[in-house]
C-alpha cells in the first residue's frame, strides 16, 4: 500500500514569490493591479502564476483575453492561501516583537472605532505598557481566533460569537445632531421640525431616524427621506459639512461636539439592542490581553470621554 505521508512530505512547496503573487492576483482579479501592487510587471505575475500552476497540475485561473477569473479549484486555493499567508504575518510579528523583548498584542476591531475612538487613546496605554507592541486589523463579522489567531476583538452587535469569550463594553447611545448652521437655517431647535429636514441615513441601519422619531412621540407613516451613506464616517462627514442632519453614537463624534463643529439637536438618545463587546478566544486568556481589557473598560468609564451615558 502506498505510504500517503511520505507522499505528502515529499511534495515541492512553491516559492513564496509565486504564493504572494498568486493571491495578490487573486484578490484583485487582476495580474495588472497585483503586478502594480508588488512592484512586478503583468509579465512578471504571469509567469509565476504559470509555475505554480504548473507545480500544483491544475488550472488556477480562466484566462478570456485580457480578463481572468478564478477557475473552481483556484478559488478554494486562495481562500485557503489567504490564511495561511495571514498566519505566517503573524508568526513574523510575533517573532519580531519576541526579539525586541516585546508583548505582541493583535487586535480585530471595527475600522471607524479605531480610528475615531481608540487610536486617539492608545498612546496612553503605550505610556503604561511600553513592552507592547500593538498591531489592529478591521474586522466586522465574527472569525475563527484559530485560524486568524487574533488575541483580542472588539465586536459590535450582539452576544453571538460561538467559541468565545464576550465581555460587554457598553451599549451605544445614538444622538441626533448637526451643522450649527444647518440647525439654525431649518429651524432645529424645534425638535417637531427635524422629520421634514434634509436627513443623513446610514445604509446598513435605515430604521434609525424612524426608530428615534418614534422616541419623540412622532410616528412617521413612512422611512424619513434623505442621503443614504454606507460609512459612519462619511456621515459624520456630511454632517459637519452642513448637508444633514445626522445619527451618529456619541463615541464617534466626542471631537466635533466638544469643537462646536456638530450640535445635539436633542438630548434624547435612542438605545439599540445592540451593545460592543470584548472578544477573546474561549479558554486561557494571554496576561496582555487582560491588560488591555482593564484600560479599555477605564477609558469607557471615564465621564469626560464617555462611550455612553450611564
């Protein structure tokens, strides 16, 4: 009977070179943008997805003049790729931080959090924990810490992430807020006023001015029309330009609040189901970790900078 280990051990493992381009391709769809990417040419790229495709004895891409797609097998292919590559970033991380005689902390997080909440915090957790070396990657859906081998997440949503552990940052307070400008030009210190105003809807939580007039005893037969953004960012954007007015959390926009660059409209805030979340993985947890999940929830208490009223 054929020994299928030593079959698997003797396998060539492809060059790292044909792997990344591979999967830049891959992701892109495209051996002009990953040749751009990894500073290569299309020729370049080509070639070494040849090789690969050769080494493995299977088709990786449908080639249609110009155009690629992946072929059946190649899609699986990357999907997997993607992983591992992810993975060995990591162990390189890792590595690197062990040798400076640092604390490697990963972290998934929500991009507009991060950016608008908890990088602008992160120096001070730097200050107290100089033996850390913090990297974030976005994150919006739950992942498999196996596999992506995160320590930490902050998650948005509900308590729902199957093998973990979930600890509960903090509800989100929504508010409604504006331009001053555009508050005084529409007559929004009238609160009864603000259904008929120009309104700034976030795609992916269309129900929210309805939901808040609701709050204000103002049932509206049909959704509040208005510009419809799928970023929190671009909101708070708009917002502040003077197009709209705007449901943001108070989190997001504590700068342009306390800089006069966006009103409350109302003191009345509308509280989802929804709440955020400290992910780690089930089981042990890494002293860093915990660490960070202690500055975290100090900073969310903080009434100067808070997340939420309590």
């Amino acid at each position: 009977m054929r020994d299928m280990s030593k079959t698997r051990q003797n396998l060539p493992v492809p060059s790292f070179a044909s792997l990344r381009a591979f999967e830049c391709a891959a992701r892109h769809g495209s051996f002009t943008l990953a040749a751009e990417e990894l500073h290569l040419t299309q020729s370049a790229v080509s070639r070494q997805v040849k090789d690969l495709e050769a080494m493995l004895g299977f088709t990786l891409f449908r080639r249609n003049g110009r155009r690629v797609a992946l072929s059946d097998a190649g899609a699986d292919f990357a999907s997997e790729l993607a992983i591992d590559l992810e993975r060995l970033k990591q162990t390189v991380t890792r590595a690197v931080a062990a040798g400076n005689a640092r604390s490697a902390l990963r972290i998934a997080t929500l991009s507009t959090f991060a950016c608008r909440w908890l990088i602008p915090r992160l120096p001070d957790f730097e200050a107290q924990n100089p033996e850390v070396e913090i990297s974030l990657s976005a994150r919006i859906k739950p992942f498999s810490f196996d596999e992506e081998r995160f320590d930490l997440a902050i998650h948005y949503g509900v308590q729902d992430w199957p093998d973990t552990q979930m600890t509960k940052l903090c509800e989100e307070e929504i508010i409604a807020v504006s331009a001053p400008e555009f508050r005084d030009r529409h007559g929004l210190k009238d609160v009864n006023k603000i259904a008929n105003a120009p309104l700034l809807h976030l795609e992916t939580r269309p129900t929210y001015w309805s939901d808040w007039l609701r709050l204000l005893g103002q049932d509206t037969p049909h959704a509040p029309r208005g510009k419809i953004y799928d970023q929190f960012s671009m909101i708070i954007a708009a917002a502040s330009a003077g197009l709209g007015a705007a449901l943001c959390p108070r989190y997001l926009i504590e700068d342009e609040l306390s800089q006069g660059n966006l009103v409350p409209l109302s003191e009345k805030p509308l509280l989802t189901n929804n709440a955020y979340y400290l992910v780690t993985p089930a089981g042990a947890v890494s002293p860093v970790a915990q660490n960070f999940t202690r500055w975290v929830k100090t900073q969310v208490s903080r009434r100067k900078t808070p997340l939420n009223k309590q």
